[in-house]
C-alpha cells in the first residue's frame, strides 16, 4: 500500500475505487456508516492517507477486512500492475 503514496491521484484514485468495489462484493457491512464510526482519524492528519479520502477509506476497511477480502484485493493489485508494467 506503500506505492499509493508516490502515485499520482488520477492513476490511484480509480485503483481505490475498485478496491471499495470488490470489498462491497464480498463483505458489504465493511462499507456501513456504523463502521466507518470504528475508522481511526487524527483531526492534525499526521498520517500521508489521511489527506486523501479514498486512501483513507481504503485503508481503514481493509484493516478489518477478512483474509479472504485481503487476498482478493492483493489478486487485483498484482494483476492491476503486472499490466501498468
């Protein structure tokens, strides 16, 4: 996830998007208002993610996301960049 930080928005930002989509396939009550109470915010937004929203976002979903959300995001990512490449 690391790689987001150096990306450039207009390439991250759809890359985001379809992650949020494949997490509201598999495990939609990640994507609930009453979750994204749970989501960590520093109102100072020390934390490079925090200044995007989409990243932000991503981020915190997957940090509760099952194994299985995990690994079909990481199958997305890899085939995602094995075509930029």
């Amino acid at each position: 996830m690391d790689s987001f930080k150096e990306m450039d928005q207009e390439i991250r930002e759809p890359i985001l998007i379809d992650i949020i989509d494949l997490v509201e396939q598999e495990q939609p009550s990640l994507l609930t208002t009453e979750k994204a109470f749970d989501f960590r915010f520093d109102s100072y937004r020390l934390r490079w993610y925090e200044h995007d929203p989409y990243c932000w976002f991503v981020f915190n979903v997957l940090e509760s996301a099952t194994l299985a959300t995990l690994e079909l995001v990481e199958n997305y990512l890899e085939n995602r960049f094995s075509f930029a490449a």
